[in-house]
C-alpha cells in the first residue's frame, strides 16, 4: 500500500502532550486520555509517535481508543508493517536473539488480535508530522529520518541525529522507539524522546513516561512526566495469553527492569535500576521550572542487588553478544539452536522446553534454569509439570550416582575374597 503523505499542522501553541510506545497497554493509554482531559488538554494538542499495536494484550482496542480520542498520530514501525502484511515488526534484530525471539511472539498475536477498524485506521497514519510551534518548526518521527526502525539514544553521536535535522529541516525532533525517555540540543536543534507509555524505562520502577511541550514563555519548554496506572491489570491481561506473548515483557511492567538490553548501548544499559528524576531528564532543553512529582506505585518492587559476578543475569540478557568475537561460528550455533529448541517437530515447543528445563536443573545452569522456566510457561507447561520434569532429571542424576555402587561392590568383594 503508498503510505499517506506528511501532515503538516500549520502553528500549534498551548500545551502539547506527547508520548509513543503504548505496546497495546490499554490501561496505560486510557489513564494517558483521563489525564490529559484532567489538565485540559484537547485532543488537537495530542500527538502520539507511533507504535500503538505491540508487546501486550490489547493491540485493537488501544488503536480504537486512540482514533475514538481524535488526537494527530504517526505510525511507527509496527504500524507501518501490520498494514503492509510484513511477518515481522522490522527492527531487524539478530535472528536468535531474544529480541528477535519475543517479536515473533507479540508481532504474531498483535497481527492475529488487530481487527479490520484497527487496520483501517493504521492505514491512515502518516509515517510524519510536521508544524510550528514558538516559533520553531517541529517534525514528528519515528525512529530517524533515516528510518523508522533506527534506534536513537540519548548517547548516540550527535552526527547521527543531525542528518535528521538535515534531511527534515526541524529545529526539534519529537521521537520514540528506543523506548527511554529524554532530551539531547546542540546549536539551536532539540531532540525529544517522550519515552514509551506502555513499557517502563528500565529504571526498576513500573513507572511509564510521557513529556508535555510549553509555549508560554515563548520557548519550548519540555517536561516529563510518569504515568501511574492499573500495571496488575495489564500484567494480568498478558498471562491470560502466555503462550502466545512474551511473559518476560509481563515481568516488566512490574518490575520495571528490562529482559535484555541487546539493543541498548553500554551508557544507557548501565543506568539500569536506577529510578529516573522526571526533573532531571529535560535538563539539555530549556530550563523546566520546578514541580510537584506526581506519585507512581514503587511500593514493593525488588530493587537490584549486587550479583554474583561468576553467575550475572546480565549474561543471560546479553547471550548474543557471543558472536562478536566469532560470527560465523556464533551465527552457526544460534541457527542450530533455534531450529532444535523452538517450534513443534518431532516433539512439541512444550517437550523440548520440559527436556531443557529438566537439563538444566541436572547440570545445575542458572542462566538455562531462569531461561526454560520461562520458555517452558511460554510453552504451556504448568507448575506441576516442570517440577516433575526436574525430578525425573534428579531421579536419572541420582542413578548415576548409585550405578557407580556395583563398581564399589566388585571391589569390596576383590578385596576381601
């Protein structure tokens, strides 16, 4: 299909409420609609960038929500290729990855779930917006102008996020898709990123992120501003589906920590666990005057402890990165894994993940422990199930033990006949 041309909205002035990334949250979006009509801001002064459909549970009815409010919106990536019939969402993750691996999970059940007045509507989305606002001309994306699926972070080379003020003519750039909230200005230009709504930052809070513009001082003005919502609900909503959505990503909306940080680069990745000061995020754009925080639900969410070093969950998270030293051979070994682990054949998902699961506990794995249990949920095994599984593994183990007694009793009888 021809994606629909650029909107541009001319002036807009008055406060302007931004987000991205509502990831099919529909407890999310919907707290997002009643706090903006709490602060009285009109759908016109609404803009969304993209990726509405996504990780949880609720793909069609957050698209519906969304044209019901009758705010401006782009689409993103996972828009972009719903409406294409494309069989990814098209961030290009490393086949293997985990990534890769929960996409064709949310990306097959978002595909399955969205109806035709979702799609419909998604075809309606410009993939830019464009208008002026205090005097700055301002270009609503996605990824980059170079593509919407190329992840900007606060730490990318200013080089990089030039050729968009280049390729657009903008003085600020409103994005989204890497999913972390801030701001990033040199010489008169000003990226934002209002972060993602229905997914937390990484920061150990379940906290989600919007950013609201300001004009009356006749300079934008950007603040940022977290999202308290129903997270039980949406975690609930996702594991009615746990076997066609990542349960990893439901663990996320509560722990507010992240399964992997492949796409992320070392500077944000470090920062993980550390909860973000809303005051402090805006701080490379005009000054924000001060503020009263607005309360978010933080109360009993394990914090991150100093691990182990010889057995990291990091390592887990970052398991792809084995193919930096050798990518062919790396490459090789994720092919083969994948094609052994993932998918019915001979055995079904299920078995194969029980049969891991029940390795791992006999050659005593954390990393593959923490790994098939959730593989094995995924899967459709239940808690009895897997414990049963890891018996059988304690019973074979337990027979190897005591086979090697038949060696100690020919001995004893050697010695003493």
């Amino acid at each position: 299909m021809t994606a629909p041309q650029p909107i541009d909205l001319g002036n807009r002035s008055g406060p302007l409420l931004v987000f991205g990334g509502v990831y099919s949250n529909l407890e999310a979006l919907t707290a997002l609609r009643t706090e903006a009509e709490r602060r009285g801001i009109p759908p016109g002064n609404v803009i969304c960038t993209g990726d509405t459909p996504g990780y949880c549970a609720d793909p069609e009815a957050c698209l519906n929500l969304q044209e019901n409010w009758g705010i401006y919106g782009i689409a993103g990536n996972v828009e972009i290729n719903l409406r294409s019939g494309v069989e990814d969402c098209g961030c290009n993750f490393s086949d293997g990855s985990r990534c890769d691996m929960f996409a064709r999970l949310w990306y097959a059940y978002a595909r399955a779930e969205v109806g035709e007045r979702g799609m419909a509507y998604m075809r309606t989305l410009p993939e830019r917006l464009s208008f002026f606002y205090a005097g700055r001309r301002v270009h609503v994306l996605h990824g980059s102008a170079e593509h919407e699926s190329e992840f900007v972070w606060k730490s990318t080379d200013w080089a990089v996020k030039q050729r968009s003020f280049d390729r657009t003519g903008a003085d600020v750039i409103l994005a989204s898709h890497s999913g972390l909230p801030f701001t990033d200005g040199r010489d008169g230009k000003l990226w934002i990123n209002s972060g993602a709504l229905g997914m937390p930052a990484n920061d150990g809070t379940p906290r989600t992120w919007y950013a609201i513009l300001d004009d009356t001082e006749g300079a934008i003005r950007v603040t940022f501003h977290p999202l308290p919502y129903d997270v039980a609900t949406a975690r609930a909503k996702m594991l009615q589906h746990r076997t066609r959505l990542p349960l990893s990503y439901a663990t996320t909306l509560v722990t507010g920590i992240w399964d992997n940080t492949e796409i992320m680069p070392p500077t944000e990745a470090a920062e993980e666990g550390r909860a973000m000061d809303p005051d402090r995020l805006g701080e490379s754009s005009t000054p924000a005057p001060r503020r009263p925080s607005i309360p978010h639900p933080t109360t009993d969410i394990p914090q991150p402890t100093t691990m182990n070093p010889y057995s990291d969950p990091k390592d887990l998270r970052t398991f792809g990165k084995i193919t930096e030293w050798q990518e062919e051979m790396g490459e090789k070994f994720f092919n083969w894994y994948s094609g052994v682990t993932e998918g019915d054949s001979a055995l079904t998902e299920r078995e194969k993940a029980l049969i891991a699961l029940a390795v791992s506990h006999a050659i005593q794995c954390s990393y593959c422990i923490d790994a098939y249990t959730t593989n094995s949920l995924q899967a459709g095994a239940d808690e009895e199930q897997m414990m049963e599984a890891v018996h059988v593994a304690a019973a074979v183990k337990a027979g190897t033990t005591l086979i090697y007694a038949r060696q100690m009793q020919r001995q004893v009888e050697k010695v003493t006949m």
